[in-house]
C-alpha cells in the first residue's frame, strides 16, 4: 500500500473512495495519529494531513516521527510526499511541479531521528541520494501531458516566517532549487524506517527578492487551488500505476 502525505493545499484526502479513519497510536506521541484509508480506482492508499486537520500544526511543530511511524504501522510500504514550495530556479515558477532529486536542510529543533536513546550502537544511514529513485521515475512517469521538473533541490527552512531576501540569495549560492518547509526530517526518517520515499513539489510563489512582488497569502491560495488539482491528476495516476505493478 502507497502513503501519501499531504501538505497545504492537501489536508483532506479528496481524491479517496472507500475512506476510513483510523486512530493509530505510537511511541513518538501522547494522542494517536489520524490516518485516513481508501482507494483509488482498486489501489489501497493511507493518508495523512501533515498540517493535521484544519491546517493548525505549523511546519516546525509537525510530528514527523509519529506521522512516519503511523503510516508504517498501517501497512504503507512506500511513502510519496506532496510539499507546496517557493521558486528559485525558472523551471520553479508558481504553478510548476517538480520531483526534486537532492536535499540541504535548514531546519533546526526538530525531533529529527528515531535513533537517540536506548541504543544498543550507534546508528547512522545512508542518505547520499535522499529520495527513492524508483518512487521519483513512478511520479515521473505519471505526469501524462502535465510538465513535470525531473530533478531540483529542495532547500528545508524552519518557518513558519518565510525568508528574506538575502536568505534566498544565500540559498541560490547554495544550489538550491526550491523552498520548503516540511521536506525535513520527514525524507530522513522515512530512510530510518526503510521505506522508499520521494517528493512531488508545487511551487506556489517566486521566493523572497526574486520579484518586485510582495508575497501574499491571498495569491499563494490562488496557485494552490489551481495547481494542486494538477498535482493530484499526476498523483492518482501515479497510485494506480503502483498498484498494477506493486
């Protein structure tokens, strides 16, 4: 079974059939973890509101390690990751998708590794190549007539403010691509527990500095709401392809 997590502009899993709410309880959090269980088409899917319900949890009091550890625990085998970014590169433009290939995360206090006590050793993975290629080419190969990016990096900040100007200067020295705020730890503990994962990314804004623009909300929302109806026809293509050759 594919999971899929789903954040702003993705809190309900409008694209089940069949759904279920399941309360799945976990060693990372006092309250269980609400995943929501259905179909598409004959596919069995597990969902989760990364922001939980009604978009309350922002991006640095998520508990990834509980949401990774919930999904698991309902059966979920690979993991497919839907993040609202801000644009750096040109093939980043708001509207865009990409499926990034490489990570630099920025975040800082997070609960970031399932690895930190009552060790028997110490315990590192192997992270040189961050996003499971297989599960890449699945959504790459999805995209049908829609333009997807084959690649980018995906900068993780730690928000919930998004950045300043000089700061995405300094992520474009860097190499970095695109701009979240969720891509981590979530792509690291989803390798900590041995389950593929990958990225489908949509760009919502140009970041900070790159226009004469100041970034609203209001326009942010419009992209999603047009651009994410997008991201989820690759993404339900890419569920039901999974399914016919899982």
């Amino acid at each position: 079974m594919i999971g899929v997590i789903g954040g702003t502009g993705l809190t309900e899993p409008v694209f089940l059939q069949n759904v279920r709410i399941l309360s799945m309880s976990t060693p990372w959090a006092q309250t269980p973890v609400e995943v929501t269980t259905g179909t598409v088409g004959s596919h069995p899917v597990a969902f989760i509101a990364r922001h939980g319900r009604g978009h309350k949890v922002p991006p640095h009091r998520v508990n990834y390690r509980a949401n990774l550890w919930a999904l698991r625990q309902a059966g979920v085998s690979e993991v497919i990751g839907v993040n609202a970014v801000g644009g750096i590169h040109a093939r980043t433009a708001p509207g865009a998708l990409a499926v990034p290939n490489q990570i630099i995360d920025y975040s800082w206090g997070r609960e970031h590794t399932f690895f930190a006590d009552g060790l028997d050793a110490v315990t590192h993975v192997d992270f040189t190549h961050p996003y499971d290629e297989g599960l890449r080419q699945l959504l790459l190969r999805s995209a049908g007539d829609v333009e997807v990016w084959d690649g980018g990096v995906y900068a993780c900040t730690q928000g919930p403010r998004l950045e300043s100007a000089a700061e995405v200067r300094r992520l474009q020295r860097d190499g970095c691509d695109m701009i979240g705020m969720t891509g981590m730890p979530e792509a690291a503990l989803a390798r900590e527990l041995d389950l593929p994962y990958a990225c489908l990314a949509l760009s919502v804004n140009w970041a900070a500095g790159l226009t004469d623009e100041v970034i609203s909300m209001e326009a942010i929302g419009r992209v999603l709401q047009s651009g994410m109806a997008t991201a989820l026809s690759v993404l339900e293509r890419a569920i039901v392809r999974h399914g016919a050759t899982g």
